[in-house]
C-alpha cells in the first residue's frame, strides 16, 4: 500500500522537457506530508541492515531524501554538488551526458577511509550522475554500501552503468 500512495503522488506530464520525455513530477509528493514521510520511511527500509556512516544526497532533488534518511538512520549527511557551490577544497568528477558533459564536487573531507556510504538520489535513469557519485567517494577512501533511489526509469538502463553495487528504488517506470 505504502508503493501505491507515493506512485499516486507522483505527476506524470508528457512532453517536458521535449517531445516524448514522460517527466516524473515528485513535487505532488513533496507537498503531501503523509506521502513524503512515507517516502522516507520507505527509502530508510531500502537500506536494510546497512549502517552508513554518511548518506550521500546529489544535487539537488536527492538532498531532498537523503537528508531525513541520514536523520533517521543516525549518519552524517553529505551533498555533492554542481560546480562552484561547495565553499571548502573539493574534489570534482565530470561524466558524459547525451548532451555533453557535466561535473560534481564533494568537499575533499566529507568522508574518508573507513567510512560507508549510502548514495540517496532522487531518480536513477541512465546511471551518469550516480556513477560519478560512486566515483567521488571512492576517490576519498569511503566504501559505497548501496545506491538507493525514489524512482528508477528502467528503459533507460541505468543499473548497467552501476554494476556490482547494491541499487534499490522504490518506483520503477
């Protein structure tokens, strides 16, 4: 029942942001307090009986979930960001995207050797910015133990891209 409410929380509106795209709207969810803390709930149950040390949110609908995850699982919260946001030293990673290419930075003491990590985001589609996640926080010793997302769009085959991780969304399109 919990799955039904938040997928019912969620706008589906074609075209945006072009012909053919289906957008998954998250904020009818957002603004219903009974369906996001739900949505919490839900996403703190994906991680099991993983204990991170940190939860890691993307940019920026992940920061979203993944700060009251890391509240509720008793662990630090970490953002990675789009370039020239983070105000301390940084590490960055760029990635392709169909369109180009981007970048993320994470501030070069926000988790180090020893550290678990739990990468929350807001929707896995074809895998790019999560791969970069992982990327950056191994880069500074952490160990990435899952990948946990709202929404996965399946046709777009992000898991590929994140192979040998442990990945879980709640809603799948």
């Amino acid at each position: 029942m919990t799955i039904d409410k938040i997928k019912s929380l969620i706008r589906t509106i074609p075209d945006v942001p072009s012909p053919g795209i289906m957008f998954r709207d998250i904020t009818p969810l957002l603004a219903d307090p009974i369906g996001f803390d739900l949505a919490v709930g839900a996403l703190v149950s994906l991680c099991g009986d993983r204990k991170p040390h940190k939860v890691i949110g993307v940019e920026a609908r992940g920061f979203i979930f993944a700060a009251p995850v890391a509240v509720r699982l008793g662990a630090g919260f970490v953002p990675v960001r789009k370039p020239g946001k983070l105000p301390w030293t940084v590490v960055s990673e760029s990635y392709v995207l169909e369109y180009g290419t981007d970048t993320l930075e994470i501030h070069a003491d926000a988790v180090g050797e020893g550290d678990s990590v739990v990468i929350v985001d807001d929707v896995l589609a074809t895998g790019g910015t999560a791969a970069a996640t992982i990327r950056l926080v191994e880069s500074l010793g952490a160990k990435v133990a899952g990948l946990i997302f709202l929404i996965e769009l399946t046709d777009l085959g992000g898991r590929k891209l994140i192979d040998g991780y442990l990945v879980d969304s709640l809603v799948s399109y």
